[in-house]
C-alpha cells in the first residue's frame, strides 16, 4: 500500500531538511558493537552449512521447494534433533493432520540421541493466522516450524490462502511476532517448477535466509542451495537422499556419481562447483534423427538456453550439426548444475552421443571436463580450476579437459581420433 501522508521530499532543499525529525549521529562501522552471533546447529550437517552454520536465533528462514521435493520431511528432522538436543521447538502445520505428521515422523530414522526424537516435537495443526500467532507469544519455541506459508490464512484480509497479500501479511506477522519473542522460525513455501512463483518470492526481501530445496521428485537425490543469507555466504549447497527413512546428508556424492558413470555414448563427467565445493556429476547426451520443425530440445538439470547456445556454438565451430536431430541432455541423479562451467559438459556429451563415440575405452575411468563456451567457439576459464581438477583427480579420473585447451575444436579432437581408430579398428575387424 502507498503511504497517504504527504511529505516534502528529502534532500531536495525544497523546505526544512527531514520535515523537523531530529538529526542523527552516523557512527564509524569500526566503532559499531556486534556480538558474535550464536547459532543453533540442527545436527543436519548439510543443512548448517547451508545456513552458515546453523540456525541463528530470531531469524527467519524460508525454505522453498517444490511439492513432493522433501521439504517437511527436512524440517521435521531438524525439529526432531533440537528437541532431542533439549530444544523448545513448535511445529505448525496447516497443510497435514497432526496424525499425518506423526506417520512422517515414525518413518524417520532416529537421530544423533538414538532414539526418534521427532516423536517428542509438539505439534498443532492450524490454519488461522490468529491461532498460530498466539500459540508462537505462549510457546515461545527457541525454533519452530511453520509449513507452509501458503496455507495459514490472515482473518484480516480477505482472499484465499496463497494469494500474494495473504502471503505477505501471513510471513509479515510471523516475523513480527518471532523478532519480538526471538524464535528462530523456519517458513516453508511451495514453489512450482512453472516458476509460479508469486507466493514466496515476494517474501525474499523480508526474511533474512532463503533456502532452496530442488531435485526431481521421481530421483533420489536433493540439493539444498542458499539463494540469500545475512548471515552467511549464497554460494552453499548441500546434497541429500531420499530413503524410506528420510533424507540423508550425502557426504561422497562425487564418489557415487563416477562409480555409476556409464562411459557409454553421449556420457562424460563433469567437474562442477556446488558452492565452494568441487562436485563430480555425470551428464550424457542422447541424439536422435527427427521430422519435427524445430526438433526437440529436452534438458533435465541444466538451462535450457544453456543447450541452445551450447548447440549453436557445435553446429557453428565444432563440426557437429544438429539442426535436423532431437537432443536430450540429463545430469545424473537429478542435480542440478546451474552454471558456465556446465556448457563444455554438454558439448561433449551431445557430440559424442551425435557421432556414437564414447569418451573413454571399456574399463577406463571416465573423461572428466569443466568450462565455458565463448560465442566464437573458445573456451573460457571459470571459477577455481584448481579445486576440480583436484576433485576429479582424487577419483582417478586423470584425462580431464579443461579450458587451457583453448577451443571447443580442440577439445572435440580426442573425439575425431577415437573415431577414426575405431573405424580402422573395424575394417581391419571386416577384412
Ligand atoms: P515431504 O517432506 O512431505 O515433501 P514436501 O513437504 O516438500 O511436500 O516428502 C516428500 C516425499 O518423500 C513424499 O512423497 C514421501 C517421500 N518420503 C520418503 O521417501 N521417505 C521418508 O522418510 C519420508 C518422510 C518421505
Ligand atoms: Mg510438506
């Protein structure tokens, strides 16, 4: 809402300078007092690193996903092991019965205390605002849950749930509330992979943290990625795994993705970053001949603009056309690697899947690569070369394509001489 008062507008020397508010004295930052903030760590590794640490006390946290991805499942399992810490914790839930919590809950493996704490959680089901807000000033929960934002209702306002003035007026109240009485709240909200994404990304400039929960539903791997954090760095992720008994923090996630690398066709791996961690992820290619104008272009874990380009460029400098094929293009496991240094990835995998060549011998550990295409074919150093190569160094993978080769020709050659051996290898097979 506009504001209705009228105001000279500051600064403009139209008038007395700040409409008769008393100055202010700016202090120097360094003179400024700020105690360390003390964190609540939930146990969940992945998660407190994500966090930057922990869960800082007063703040609020959103956690966006879509539905399906694990998000109540997380929550519940960091609520399980502060209560079992000895924690006060709250769970809100307006979307599920306090029975249908309670199922979660008993699936869940038992945590750090070894028993099922998530059992000792107090919960209530509620989907009035008014409800939940008065429940939060008599608990006073050191971290509570409240999942998800899209289904409490403002009383006040009218308009169904998840409307963007409900939402806002839903997380606008909560946090009041929380910084008044310093609870810790972690605000789940649905995102949808359309990008509707209208109810929680209006609330990104209020909270102080948002975290995104994303993965494919049907796969069993999650990556949790920080978006914003005050009180910590963006550039975190953290990988997780959907078992019968929830999520477990995957710690050798490089090791599994090069162990299940097919070497086939259309397969190579590549060295990526998740944050400030190297992570290996196998990507692979399928091309296919195809009547259809435009033909299709079908990605799962990378931009799809991305592959465009990425086709542009080896169709136009890398000798490999595709106007008339279909190309699917799938990083393994479901992750998602959503940067530069993902393009000489999809190159080469697209180009050997085009020629069917595979990258490696049989029993060869696979080719490993990392970069970014330049418009004009070259190819362009990203960020910490150094910490991927070691990475994929460290799982034996030692023939490693990286941007020092220059240009997308150049790294296509290997390609063109195992082709060419394995069509002499053939004839000499014939003959
Ligand atoms: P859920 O946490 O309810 O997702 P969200 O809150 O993001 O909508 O759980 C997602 C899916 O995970 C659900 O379909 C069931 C499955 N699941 C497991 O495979 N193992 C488990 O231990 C739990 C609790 C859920
Ligand atoms: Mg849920």
């Amino acid at each position: 809402m506009e504001e209705a008062v009228a105001r000279p507008a500051p600064g403009r020397g139209n008038g007395k300078a700040g409409g008769g508010a008393s100055a202010l004295k700016p202090v120097p930052l360094g003179h400024v007092e700020a105690a360390d903030v003390a964190r609540i760590p939930t146990a969940i590794g992945e998660l407190d690193r994500v966090l930057g640490g922990g869960i800082v006390p007063g703040s609020l946290v959103l956690i966006g996903g879509s539905p399906g991805i694990g998000k109540s499942t997380l929550t519940t399992m960091a609520l399980a092991n502060l209560a079992g810490a000895g924690r006060r914790t709250l769970y809100v839930s307006a979307e599920e019965s306090a029975a249908q919590i309670k199922l979660r809950a008993e699936r869940l493996a038992p945590g750090p205390s070894g028993t099922n704490a998530a059992l000792e959680i107090p919960v209530i089901a509620e989907t009035d605002l008014g409800a939940v807000l008065a429940t939060l000033e008599r608990e006073r929960p050191e971290v509570c849950v409240v999942d998800s934002v899209q289904t409490l209702h403002a009383a006040t306002l009218t308009g169904a749930p998840g409307s963007v003035g409900q939402v806002r007026e839903v997380a606008g109240e909560i946090m009041r509330v929380a910084k008044t009485h310093g609870v810790a709240v972690l605000l789940v909200g649905h995102v949808t992979k359309e990008g509707a994404l209208a109810g929680p990304r209006v609330l990104e400039h209020l909270v102080d943290c948002v975290l995104q929960f994303e993965g494919e539903r049907e796969r069993t791997y999650r990556t949790l990625r920080s978006l914003k954090n005050r009180f910590g760095s963006t550039s975190e992720a953290g990988v997780f795994e959907m078992r019968q008994d929830g999520l477990v923090e995957v710690l050798d996630a490089s090791a599994r993705f090069v162990g299940e690398a097919t070497r086939a066709p259309g397969s190579v791996v590549l060295a990526a970053m998740e944050g400030t961690r190297p992570l290996l992820v196998e990507v692979q290619a399928l091309v296919s001949p195809s009547e259809l104008v435009p033909p299709r272009r079908v990605v799962s874990g990378i931009d799809r603009n991305r592959l465009a380009l990425v086709l542009a460029v080896l169709g136009r400098h890398g000798g490999v056309p595709l106007g008339s094929a279909d190309v699917f293009v799938n990083v393994v496991g479901g992750v998602r690697v959503d940067e530069p240094g993902a393009d000489l990835a999809v190159a080469l995998a697209v180009a050997s899947a085009a020629r069917g060549v595979p990258w490696s011998e049989d029993g060869a550990p696979p080719l490993a690569c990392f970069g970014e295409l330049g418009l004009t074919g070259e190819l362009r150093t990203v960020a910490h070369p150094e910490r991927r190569l070691a990475e994929a160094r460290k799982f034996g993978l030692e023939r490693i394509v990286t941007p020092d080769v220059g240009t997308l020709r150049r790294a296509l050659a290997g390609l063109r001489e195992r082709n060419r051996s394995a069509e002499s290898a053939a004839s000499v097979a014939i003959c």
